[in-house]
C-alpha cells in the first residue's frame, strides 16, 4: 500500500510533501518524543504524531518514514510544511486522536 492509498481510503488531507505520495507504507510508529522515534521508527513506517514543529521532518527524513501523520486536525507551521515540501516528506492530518488514527490504519492492514 501507498501513502497515497491511505491519503484516499481514510480521507486524510495532505498538508505538505504531496510528492512523496506513492512511497510504500511497510508499518506504522507511534510517538511525540523525537528520541524515540530515532530510536524504535524504521524506514517505511507512518509516523503518527501530535508535534508540528520542524524537526519533525527533519527526523522523518533521516529515518526514511514514509509520511508524517499529524493527529487531532493540529495547526502545522508554514515553516514545517515548507521543510516538508523540499524534502518530498508527505506531511498528513488527521482529524481524529491518535487512538483512532492508529485504528483506522489497523482497519487498512497497517
């Protein structure tokens, strides 16, 4: 499955980063502590978060994640989507919690 497959079936509106769409989506990681997504995240994963600020692309890229999700329809700065952009990291929001985030990815085979 392709982020952008998820993007389609959840409804999820991507906010930054479109031209990493059609990455494979191998898994997904949970957390909002940088140092733990260095450390558990791997290559191809949906990372699920609720922090906006630009080191979260910054991380996403070194780890090679597929795509950030960002949870609970959370405001991401400009100058986050703009580092998503020349990055090619996609950056999606989600308007639910990310318990049912994570459910719905479930629901998808993630």
């Amino acid at each position: 499955m392709k982020v952008r497959d998820v993007v389609e079936q959840l409804g999820w509106r991507v906010l930054g980063g479109a031209g990493g769409l059609d990455a494979e989506v191998n898994g997904g990681y949970v957390a909002d502590l940088l140092s733990c997504v260095m450390a558990g995240a791997e290559a191809g994963d949906l990372w699920l978060t609720l922090q906006t600020h630009a080191n979260i692309v910054a991380v996403a890229s070194l780890l090679g994640v597929c795509a950030i999700v960002v949870a609970e329809g959370a405001n991401v700065p400009e100058g986050t989507l703009e580092k998503a952009e020349e990055q090619g990291m996609p950056v999606l929001s989600s308007p639910d919690p990310v318990y049912e985030s994570v459910a719905q990815l479930i629901s998808l085979g993630v």
